[in-house]
C-alpha cells in the first residue's frame, strides 16, 4: 500500500488447529465417499443383482455423512468433523449389529485415532467410551472383551502418541504468536523510526542554519578577539612610553637633583616630586596588571592576597588622596572603628577600589563633605564612601556598575569612560565580596563594599593520593606550592604574580629545587627553560626528578615568550622594556659596551628620547649622543660609527626590527651593539612566534587513570585552533 504500513493479524490457536485440520476432513470424507461406492460395487458383484437394502446400511450412512462435507454447502468445520466421525461410528455399529462379525468391533479403534487427529485427547476419550457402551448394548459382552481391549489399548496408544503431536504444536503456535508480536514491534518501531526521521531532518535543517548563525558570530567574534589584541599591542606603546617619561624625570628629580643644576629645593619641592613618583610607580603597577591579561590570556585579573589591617590600608589610601581632597575644598570626615579589622586581601586592588570610590564622589559633589568609614561583620568587613552630591537615579543604581556606563548620559556629564566601577566590582569578587550603591536624588549616595574576614579552611583530601610524603601548607589549607627554576627575573615575577592561589618559591639551580622540595612539600616543579637552553633545561628537570627520591612530584619543562626570547628572536643580548630606569639603562650598557663615547638613540617619541640623552649624558657626560627619530634618518648617523645602538621596535615607516636587519646585513656595522628599548606588545609578538615545547617528567610512570585526567585537562586548558592568529 503507498503511503502506509500494511498490518497483518495473527490467528488465535483454535483457528490454526482448524486450518490445518481442515485439509485432513476433506481427505477423509473422499474416502468415505470411495470406500462406500465401493462397499456398494462389491455387494452387487458378489449377490448377482440388487443387494439387499440391510446389507448397504453401513455404506448408506457413510455416503448420507461423507457427501455433504464434500458440497459446498457452508457448513463448519465442527459440524463436518463431527458428521463425519459420528457417520464412521454410526456405520460400524450397523456392521456389526447386522453381521455379528467381531472383526467390526476391532474396527472402531480407527473412530478413536481419527478423533484424537481431529477433536482432540478429550473428545477421543468420550468416543471411546460411546463406542464402548454400544458394543456392550449388544449383549456379548464376552466375546467383546478383546475388541474392547484392543479399543482402549488404541486410545491410550493414541493419546501418547498424539500428546507429543499437541506439545510440538503449542511450541509452534506460540512460537508463531511470539512471532506476531514481534513483527508488530517492529512495526510500530519502525513507524516510530519513520517519524524520528522526519525530525531529525527538520533538526538537521535547524542544525545547519544554526551552523551558519555560529560561523558568522564566530566571525565576528575573531574580528573583535583581533581588534582587542590590536588595541592591546597599541595601548601597551601608548601608555608605557608616556609613562617612563613621568617615572624617568620623576626619578630623576627625586633621587639626582643636581643634573639639573646645584641650586638648593626647598623640602616641600621634594616631597611632592616624590608623591609623583610613588603614585607613577602606582600607575605603572595596575597597567602591568591590565596589559598581562594579553600575554597570559586570563579571563580575570589576578589577586595576591596577604595579610592585611584593613584601617591602616583606608588611612594609607586617604593620605595618598588627601591632595585631591584639599583641591576639591570638600571635607573629610573618617570613621573607622577603634579595634583593628585584620583582613586577607591584595593591597593594591582594594587601593584601588577605594581611590576609584573616593574620586566618583569628589567628582560629583559639589559641595559638603565626603565620608570614609568602615565596620566589622559577623562573616566581612563592609567599607563605605559617602557623599552629599547629586545622588543617583534608582533605576541607575545597578547600571553605573557597566563597562562603559555613567548615571548622566548627557552631553553635559562629568568627564570619564565610565570604568571605575566596573573594574572595582571586579576586584571586590575576585576577593569573594559583593559591592552596591544606595542613594537619594539630591542628598548624596553612599558606596558599599564588602571584604570576607578569614576563617579556617576545611582541608580537602585530594583524589587518589599518590604522594608518599605528607603535603604542608603554608599558612592556608587550600594554597598549593610550587618551585619555579628560573634564573630570568622577569619571568620569575610573571609566575609569581599570576600563579593565583599558589606560593612560588624560586630557585636558581637544581640544587636548590631539590632542597625546596625536600623543605616545603610542593605539588610542582616548574623549570623555565632558557633562551637557546632546551637541552640544560630538561637535564635539570631530570636532576630534579632523581634528587627527590621517593617524593613523586612533576616536573614541568617548559619555556616562558619573555622578553629575553624576543631579544634572541631579534639576535640582539639586552632587551628592556618600558618603562625602564636610569639604573637598567646603565647597567644593561654596561653589559654590550663598557665605556662607550657616542651614542645613536632611536625613538619616534620626542619626550622618550630627551629622556634617554638625559640619562646617557648624566653616566657618560663627555660623550656623544646621536639622535633620531626613525629608522630612515637612523641609518644617516651609521657614518659616524656609534659604539652601541639604543632602538626602539615600534616605530612609523622602517620599524626597529626592520632597521636592525638592516644594520646586520651590512658587514661595516654588523658588530655593533644594540640595545632594544621599546614596549612589551612589540617584545610579545616576537617571543610567541617560536615552536611551542612542553616535557612532563616524574619519577613513576604515569597511570592509565591520570593519563585520562592529564588529556581532558591540556584538552580544556589548551583547546585546538583553526583559524590563524593576527598579525
């Protein structure tokens, strides 16, 4: 049928017993039917004329019972198989009453088997008792006990034979009905099937359009992941370099005063100078915060927690913003408790939290006061900063905490990029403390933020511990430790100050590693592998792993894109980053050139390069400084043969990289010494492009089940890319 399943139905039990006995009753009735013409034939023959109409009594009623089974008559199947052996009986009776013949009574054994064949053991044993008793009606009873015998002995012949015929037919019926069920399963699966198809087509379909949803996000996405690193690469020039001019003149004022002349400054004059330099030194901190974010690609800014008085740090942080305070003519009411709030915080990041509050509301109150305050919780310690300005609007009160969102949105707002509170409300939950603001239009707003107070820490026991030798921790349960072999120092303070939660113990050779194992118990083993030091690297990991004995700890070979790879990147020895100071400027030309009298410094910033010829001419005063603004003009004081060279990367026209290929290639000048001066986007770039290495050694194989949890780990840690990185 087109369009739908055909179903079959299966027969009930009886009616497959008739199927197949219904053949047998026209088989049987045919051969009445001949036996009887026969019978008749024969009496004919034999009397020579018409027989007697008692002698063809018996074949008379097997053709009365035989020829209607054969018409097409309708009659059932029940009734012919009863005319039938009813007719046979019925016959043999008349036999044997007419002729007295006791070979008619052993006859009726065949009325029994055929009834065992057709109406089965029951109906068979009632035959056999009708027959029995019309035998007995007879009145010979005595010469009927051997036919009577014979006749029972033939239904209990019969019922044994028939009983295993029966069995093997309910196994096959029942097997057939099992059949039947199965056939309808499977239909109605199929048909379930069918339809799980037609849905499954249309989620395909869905799927796909899906696909091309994701793969236009996706690009988009890539777009905007190229536009951030852009911007990244961008503000990291932008921001240092302005920077080392504030520190570099800051520091200069502040600790060498007499570069400048030898008249005498007056002590207010050096404490502010100083105040500039200590707050630069501040600035400089959090942008090395944000622009790690690029070069460990973290999706959080990391927090190193300590030990910490949470008043003594609001009184530190309110000194440091007194001078904005007396410029605004606001005052300054402080209310702190009289015993101290002994907090585990990062210094630097709830300063921070607090100097963005503190400014927020000096700059949106015109007149009054400003608050600082702060109490003790049950389970955290709330700081507040109050003030009595424009208030906020309350359906404002959670937006102002968005990237980029200001309560004003006018074109008359106050000047900012809306960041402060969002970058506070970041630092307050990497701490586990929650911040809010509460406030009425016209009578000012209070900001609120929370820091936990430490509490004990409940030890948890690690997954199929493996170490032999107890774990102790430092101070906190839940920190872990690890030893870091690495003589680059600012690789170490990459690692010590991103590895969140984890105390660094830096060691400068295997030695000492092994020690530090032996002290303190780590859970890793970190060894940094050199510049060009793959080979020295991976023996001293493998030094470790002896010299720990029985300790089972991994160590990690593995190698950082410092800055220090950027320089061999370049074939350069000295490379620094902005910004720098006097005494790594020194100290790093030092190193490529002692004593050298003429300087070629190249760097597009004006203010950058005044800077450096300061700092040249204070340790080298009777020498030579040459200076150039690119690379194109660089290349038209090589005449002058400098004895070292101070290039920065990121340059418009001829780049730094660009221009010391150059100086390389030519053999006049390939001896010169370069000193890299620049900022950390250019360095970062250069350092990334090498092959990345990784060797994990520990003294034990590693197990089948740590095997597993190592891949998922590098699967979810390391996840597979393909599409290309920006340029």
């Amino acid at each position: 049928m087109r369009g739908r399943l055909r179903t079959f139905q299966p027969l009930s039990a009886q009616a497959e017993l008739d199927e197949l006995r219904g053949p047998i009753v026209a088989g049987l009735a045919m051969a009445l039917v001949a036996l009887a013409w026969a019978w008749i034939a024969i009496a004919a023959t034999v009397q020579e004329g018409i027989p007697e109409l008692g002698s063809l009594a018996t074949p008379g009623v097997l053709l009365v019972v035989s020829v209607p089974c054969l018409l097409p008559l309708g009659l059932p199947l029940r009734v012919r198989k009863l005319l039938l052996l009813g007719g046979m009986a019925l016959g043999l009776q008349v036999a044997l009453w007419q002729s007295a013949d006791v070979g008619w009574a052993y006859s009726q054994s065949l009325v029994v088997s055929v009834c065992f064949l057709l109406l089965g053991p029951r109906s068979a044993f009632g035959a056999a008792a009708l027959l029995s008793g019309a035998t007995l009606l007879g009145g010979r009873s005595m010469a009927m006990a051997a036919p009577l015998t014979f006749l029972w002995a033939t239904t209990i012949v019969s019922w044994l034979g028939s009983a295993n015929l029966y069995t093997v037919l309910r196994w096959a019926m029942d097997s057939q009905a099992r059949a039947w069920r199965t056939a309808r399963e499977v239909e109605r699966r199929r048909e379930e099937l069918r339809r799980t198809l037609d849905s499954l087509r249309h989620a395909h379909a869905a799927l796909e359009r899906t696909a091309r949803e994701l793969e236009a996000a996706r690009a988009e996405a890539e777009e905007a992941r190229q536009v951030k690193a852009r911007f990244v690469a961008n503000i990291s020039h932008e921001l240092r370099t302005p920077l080392n001019i504030i520190i570099g003149f800051a520091e200069l004022l502040a600790f060498s005063p007499e570069t400048y002349g030898s008249t005498p400054w007056p002590p207010a004059l050096r404490e502010d100078v100083m105040a500039i330099w200590r707050n630069a030194e501040h600035l400089l901190k959090m942008i090395d915060d944000v622009l790690d974010l690029a070069q460990i690609e973290a999706a959080r800014l990391p927090i190193m927690p300590e030990e910490t008085e949470l008043c003594q740090l609001i009184r530190e942080t309110l000194v440091s913003a007194s001078q904005l305070l007396r410029s605004s003519g606001l005052e300054l009411r402080v209310q702190l408790p009289a015993q101290p709030i002994a907090v585990r915080v990062d210094r630097t990041r709830i300063r921070q939290v607090l100097l963005n509050l503190i400014n927020n509301a000096v700059r949106f109150t015109p007149k009054g006061f400003v608050e600082v305050g702060c109490y003790k919780g049950e389970l955290e310690a709330v700081v507040y900063v109050r003030d009595t300005g424009e208030g906020i609007p309350p359906d404002k009160l959670e937006k102002i905490f968005e990237e980029f969102e200001q309560a004003d949105s006018s074109l008359r707002r106050r000047p900012g990029a809306g960041l402060g509170l969002a970058i506070s409300r970041h630092f307050v939950r990497l701490h586990g403390g929650r911040i809010w603001a509460e406030s009425e239009l016209g009578e000012g707003s209070t900001f609120y933020f929370t820091v936990p107070l430490p509490r004990a820490s409940v030890s948890v026991q690690p997954v199929q511990p493996r170490r032999p030798l107890p774990a102790i921790r430092l101070g906190d349960e839940s920190t872990t430790a690890a030893v870091v072999l690495c003589r680059d120092p600012l690789a170490r303070r990459l690692l010590e100050r991103h590895l969140s939660g984890m105390k660094v113990f830096a060691a400068s050779s295997a030695q000492e590693a092994i020690e530090l194992v032996a002290q303190w118990h780590p859970d890793l083993v970190f060894v940094v592998a050199e510049p060009g030091g793959w080979e020295a690297a991976v023996q001293a990991g493998e030094a470790i792993v002896r010299g720990c004995g029985i300790a089972e700890v991994p160590v990690l070979v593995a190698e950082l894109p410092t800055e220090r790879r950027a320089g061999i990147s370049l074939g350069v020895r000295e490379l620094l980053i902005k910004p720098v100071t006097h005494r790594e400027v020194v100290a790093a030309i030092q190193q490529l050139c002692p004593g050298p009298r003429k300087f070629l410094v190249v760097e597009d910033d004006l203010d950058m390069l005044t800077l450096l010829q300061r700092m040249l001419q204070r340790e080298w005063p009777k020498a030579q400084v040459y200076l150039a603004t690119s690379g194109e003009e660089a290349e038209g004081y090589l005449g002058f043969q400098p004895d070292i060279i101070l290039l920065d990367l990121a340059m418009p026209g001829m780049g730094g990289a660009a221009f010391l290929a150059r100086l390389r290639s030519c053999p006049q000048t390939r001896q010169i010494p370069v000193l890299v001066v620049t900022a950390r986007g250019p360095a970062q770039q250069l350092a990334g492009l090498e092959l990345a290495r990784l060797q994990l050694l520990r003294g034990t194989s590693l197990s089948a089940g740590e095997l597993v949890r190592l891949l998922e780990l590098v699967s979810r840690v390391l996840p597979p890319r393909y599409v290309p990185r920006p340029a």
